[in-house]
C-alpha cells in the first residue's frame, strides 16, 4: 500500500477504533487508474466494501480530512447494517443528535461539530473536569483533535 495512504489510514483507523466505531477489513486493493493517488478497500462483516483514496503530494493534513469523510461514510454505512448508532463519532457535546465531522482549522484535522461562541476570556483561563479530552475549548465547544502531529 502506498505509504501516504497507509500512514492516514493508520491514524484514522486508530480513531474508529477508540470512538466506538467498527473496524474495516482493510485490503491493498487500488481502484484509482491515477499514478497521481493511493487507493484502497474497505470492507464490512456483511461483505460490502467501499473504495477510499487520497492525492498523492497533497499536505498531510488535507489527506487525512479527504480520507477522513470517505471512513466516516463507509463507518456510518457498517454501523447501520449492525442495527447500531450512525452519528460516529459521536459529538461529546451532543452524543445522541450528531456526528463530528473531519475540517481543517488553523493548519490541522480536527473533528468538527456544531460551532457555539467562545466563552468569556475569564471562563477560557480553566477547563471543567467534566470537559473530554481534546476539546478545543474556548473555541469551539464540539471540537475533537484527530491529530496532533502533523
């Protein structure tokens, strides 16, 4: 597998399985006649798969938010075929109404929810304990870091 895809797919991957997703049965299986993007399949336990890629060259994090969506979908698809929970991963802030979803802010791939105001500055100075970890707080409240290094 080429290793710009591999190394996106790795860290995803690794997200999937630590929110509460499923896990694929990922095969080297390229799809894309490009000699310019990476490809693969992604496979469920009901057999069904699903083709996700990246451009070769591109800024690693806008791989890793291309690539992001396309596990997002065919997770939400597998999850359905279960009989379980689509909004994944779920909004820490709203864990029944939505999922988060993969942008780019400030440079890095972050999952995004629905934006609410930054709190007050004296109200940025402490985090509750109760916040999850990872939140971006302060400025966006459904924020989840995806990856830290870039």
């Amino acid at each position: 597998m080429e290793r710009e895809l591999a190394a996106a797919l790795e860290l995803i991957l690794s997200d999937l399985e630590t929110h509460g997703g499923v896990q694929p049965d990922l095969r080297d299986e390229p799809w894309r006649d490009d000699p310019h993007t990476a490809s693969a399949f992604l496979y469920a336990a009901d057999g069904s798969g699903q083709g996700v890629s990246v451009d070769l060259g591109q800024p690693t994090v806008t791989q890793l938010v291309t690539l992001a969506a396309q596990v997002q979908e065919w997770a939400i698809e597998a999850l359905w075929s279960l009989g379980r929970a689509t909004n994944w991963p779920p909004c820490p802030e709203h864990p029944v109404s939505h999922p988060l979803t993969a942008v780019v802010r400030t440079g890095r791939a972050i999952r995004s929810g629905s934006v609410q105001p930054s709190p007050p500055r004296s109200a940025r100075s402490a985090r509750s304990a109760a916040d999850p970890p990872g939140l971006a707080f302060g400025v966006n409240r459904c924020l989840r870091r995806l990856v830290v290094a870039l």
